[in-house]
C-alpha cells in the first residue's frame, strides 16, 4: 500500500496588517520529499502521528511538500498561495501510482482571491487524483469547515484538543481510517453542520468548561457503532469572509442519516451554551501591580490580542509600556517582534548599553512604539525546539533573537513572529520563567498546556490589538449576519 502525504498549514486573520507571504515560512517550515520525514519523525507533531502510524501498518509514504507556518498572518498572498498549492499538487502527480492521499491541513486559510482557500487546496488535489481514490485531512479545530472542504475530502478529522496536546493522535486517527478505507474496512461519508457562532480562543478551551463538554460528546459519539470519527470545529473567529462560522462534523461508516442525526444533535448542544464563552479579562495595569504585589510566582500574563498564532503581528508594547510605568523591582520575561532592533542589538554587541525605540512597527494603529535603555545580554540565531506537549519536538524558527536587560525587565527580541506555547522561547535564550514574578506571553489558550503546571496565576489582560477576543470591537464587514456574538 502506497501513500502520498503533504500539506499546506497557516491560519489567517482578516484583520492583520502583514499579508502572508514568504516571510512567513522559515527555513524548517517549507520541506520537500525526505526532508519532511528527516524533520518529523520521533516529534509528536501530526507528521510524526503520521509517520509512526504507516510504520506500524507496513505502509510506504511517498512525501511530497509541507509548508507550514508557524505564526498567523493576514490574507495568504495570492502568488505565494497559488505557487505553493501548484506545487503540492504537481508533487502529487509525480508520486506515480498511489492507493490514497495525506493531507495535514489547518483549515483557516484564505488567500487573495480564495475565500477559502483550504478548500481550494482540497478541491486542487482531487481534481488531481481522480474522484475515486481516498483522500484523507486533518484539521485544527479552529478550523472554518466548508460543504467544499467536507465535498472534495472522504474525511476530515479534527483535534479533540486546546490547548493542542493531540495533533499527533490526530495523525494517528486520520492515517488508520485512511489505511482502512483503501483495505476496503469501512466507506466513511461524511455530514456537516454550520453553526452562526463564532468563539473567542480564550474559552474555546477543551480543559474544562462548555466547550470541553460538546468536545467529549464528540469523543462519545465515536464509542458508537457505524461512527468512525467526530469533530467540533470553534472556528479561527478573526475571519472576515461571508462563509464562516463554528461547525460539527460526523463521519459514519456508510450511514449518511447515522452521520446527519449525530451531527445535529451535537450542534443543538454547541449552540445552547453559546452564551457561556464570555471571557473574564483583567486590565494591563492592574494585573501588574496585583503580580507584583503577590508572593507567589510566576504570575503567567496572557497578551492574547497580539497573539501570533492568531494573527497578530507580535509587536505590541500595551503590556511593556505598563511594566516599565510599574518599574519592577523583581523579574519579568516580556517578548516582542522587531527585526530592527535586532540588528541594533546584534551591532551593539553583548555586555552593550543601547537605547532603541521598539515595537508598532506593524500595527501603529493599536500601539504606539516605545524608547528603551538596556544592555544586550544574550544574542541567538533564534531556533528552539519545544519541549512542551504542544508540537513536542518541533523546531520553532524565530529569526535572529536578541535579550535587551532593562532593569528587571528582560525582553527577547526577535525577527519573526513565532508559536508562543511553549516556556523554551524563553529558556532557550537564558531566561527561566519558574525564576520570575512575571511571564508575559501572547496566545489565548494553547499555551496553557506548558504554563499551567508552573504558572501561581494566569491572567488574560485586556490590551488593544488586532487578536482582541473582544469580537464585538472589531470591523466584521464581510461575514454573514446575524452571526453570534456579533448580533445578541
């Protein structure tokens, strides 16, 4: 049994100000042939679930191209899409004779001139290999699930899971149903239901609360007869496209009505909590001053608006600004995007003092840049592996990184914007975030996985940017209304 396996992941955000581009792809982020399998194998990343899982069934996978883009961006420029999806698929073809095909996916993609540009992909490599042959994704479950998507696929399985601990048993879900389906094991078909919700990062969280409970029926409903597999999809909600929203998704072993009664009553159960996923924010200077005025540590402060796995451009100074007012007398970890000021940095030289003016270079209009005196303590090439349950394994490039000392303030400046899950960003250049009284990090709930076991308190702090999960605020223009929680 021969399988060809690729992909193509970035989540995009209607309302960031940097288009994605080739920016967005590092060097361990755009893989052709071996050296797909070369990077994955032995991580718990979806390649890794997917590598491990053909091995055990004496599969063979011909690798064909994998970007994937470890931070968020706006809409995915046109050439950059268009030139990445061609060549997945014309690698596709050229896997020769193959009984199915892999796809690790994300499934919050739009580009210029595809609203939903996962969806294209999907549609691009069926038009490729043929309406027959089995062809299998996995999917985030911010996920923005289309009828495309659900149409071109046989199946799509989604993370049970966020934070995201389960990508690589994901892989392992999706590679066995597609093994079986090739054997002619089962017949998946599959139903979709779209739900007029969309969901703040914050509370969409399968830890605990509503949330986790229609997750679990998920899980549930795959314990089932004739039920292959079940997802609940709470959507990436800066999306500004017609077609969006939350969705479940059922596959059943060739029972469509088992699929569309199953799917049903997990949406009714998905949209009668809606009203439950409000979040609990904390203002910036206020959960300063109560972390600092605390004994215990570290206090975990959660800038989610400039997450960049959300979106968000990385280079806030809301959360800096406050602490430099605080003027802390203990150790605080901060981090921010500015390419400059890494080379500032880097032409300074370690041991240095230099003053710079950092951040709000990308989104001015949320933040405004701030003047700063420090010393370089630390320069790196920026490149760590996490070693937390989200992506464990995975290399993480983040361009050329620079740690400025500002008073008890240590602020890791870095090239590119990068996943925030994992406490190595940090550890990685030096900086041990169990030895300080404040921890700043930028992502609404993943990074919960790896904080949570050593964090005193995790605070959401309600600063300005682009990734707000106050939804109301922002400038849906796009979407189709009513649309909760937009319209009440």
């Amino acid at each position: 049994m021969k399988i060809a396996v690729g992909g193509f992941a970035q989540e995009s955000h209607s309302f960031s100000p940097v288009p994605g581009s080739w920016a967005h792809f590092g060097p361990q982020e755009l893989l052709r042939g071996q050296t797909i399998f070369d990077k994955y194998a032995g991580t718990k990343a979806e390649m890794g679930g997917v590598l491990d899982t053909a091995r055990q069934h004496d599969v063979e996978l011909i690798p064909t191209l994998y970007a994937e883009a470890s931070a968020s961006a706006g809409h995915m420029v046109r050439d950059v899409f268009e030139t990445i999806r061609d060549e997945l698929v014309a690698q596709i073809r050229q896997a020769g004779p193959v009984d199915g095909v892999l796809l690790v996916l994300h499934g919050a993609m739009i580009a210029d001139g595809y609203a939903d540009a996962t969806g294209e992909i999907v549609r691009a490599v069926r038009a490729a290999i043929g309406p027959q042959l089995p062809l299998v994704g996995t999917l985030d479950l911010h996920a923005n699930v289309t009828e495309l998507m659900v149409r071109q696929a046989t199946a799509l399985i989604g993370y049970h899971t966020a934070p995201h601990v389960d990508m690589y048993e994901t892989a392992q879900r999706a590679t066995t149903l597609l093994i079986k389906t090739i054997a002619g094991q089962v017949h998946p078909v599959a139903a979709l239901r779209r739900i007029p919700m969309i969901l703040p990062g914050e509370t969409a969280r399968t830890t605990d609360g509503p949330y986790a409970e229609v997750v679990n029926m998920a899980k549930a409903l795959m314990q089932q007869p004739g039920v292959l597999d079940a997802s609940v999809f709470s959507v990436q909600p800066w999306l500004d496209v017609y077609d969006v929203g939350c969705t479940t998704l059922v596959v059943a072993d060739g029972d469509l009505a088992l699929a569309e009664q199953a799917v049903a009553r997990l949406a009714a159960e998905f949209w009668t909590r809606r009203h439950d996923f409000d979040v609990q924010l904390t203002p910036t200077a206020e959960a300063i001053q109560r972390a600092l005025a605390s004994d215990s540590h570290p206090f975990v402060l959660a800038d989610s608006a400039d997450s960049p796995t959300s979106g968000a451009p990385g280079d806030s100074t809301v959360v800096l600004r406050a602490l430099l007012e605080a003027q802390p007398q203990q150790d605080c970890l901060h981090n921010i995007v500015d390419p400059a000021v890494v080379a500032q940095l880097i032409e300074a030289g370690v041991g240095q003092e230099v003053t710079v003016t950092v951040g709000a270079t990308l989104a001015p209009a949320f933040y405004q840049p701030v003047t700063v005196t420090g010393r370089v303590k630390l320069l790196a090439d920026g490149d760590f592996v996490q070693k937390g349950p989200g992506f464990h394994g995975a290399v993480v490039s983040r361009g050329r990184t620079g740690v400025l000392k500002i008073g008890h303030i240590y602020l890791v400046v870095m090239e590119r914007p990068c996943r925030q899950w994992d406490p190595e960003l940090y550890r990685s250049v030096g900086l041990e975030p169990q030895d300080a009284q404040i921890v700043v990090v930028k992502s609404p709930a993943a990074f919960r996985a790896a904080y949570a076991p050593l964090a005193a308190e995790i605070l959401i702090v309600d600063a300005t940017g682009v990734a707000s999960p106050n939804l109301r605020a922002l400038p849906f223009r796009h979407v189709r209304r009513p649309l909760y929680p937009l319209d009440q």
